[in-house]
C-alpha cells in the first residue's frame, strides 16, 4: 500500500484490520443491531433484494441520453 502512496500509518491500520478480518476476530454475532434499533437485523442479501425492489437505485428518467 505504501508503494502506492498511501501513508505508512494509515496502511498499517488497514493492514491490522484486514488481519483482524482474516482471523476471524469480531466475526462474533450479538444483539447491537436489535438493541438499537428494537428490531431484528436483516441479512444483507435481504437488504439488497427489498432495496432493489423498492427502486431506492434506480436512476430517474431524463430527457437527455445518458
């Protein structure tokens, strides 16, 4: 990463999170997201698939071509 301009100090942090990623380390499940917000986490792919459906990325139509 530093090769390719980033900062020595902020490739270390991104290195010791992708580690920490790799290792398993926070892949822990808990009741935050419930807690929160006083109802059950969604998975993503669900997420995606109500988002998607909801239009919430479709682009609007414009009178110019794209």
């Amino acid at each position: 990463m530093v090769a390719a301009g980033v900062a020595a100090d902020v490739a270390r942090l991104l290195t010791g999170l992708l580690v920490d990623i790799r290792d398993g380390r926070g892949a822990d499940v808990s009741d935050g997201v419930e807690r929160a917000l006083g109802r059950p986490p969604t998975s993503f792919k669900d997420f995606v698939a109500e988002a998607g459906a909801a239009g919430y990325w479709s682009c609007p139509a414009t009178d110019s071509p794209a």
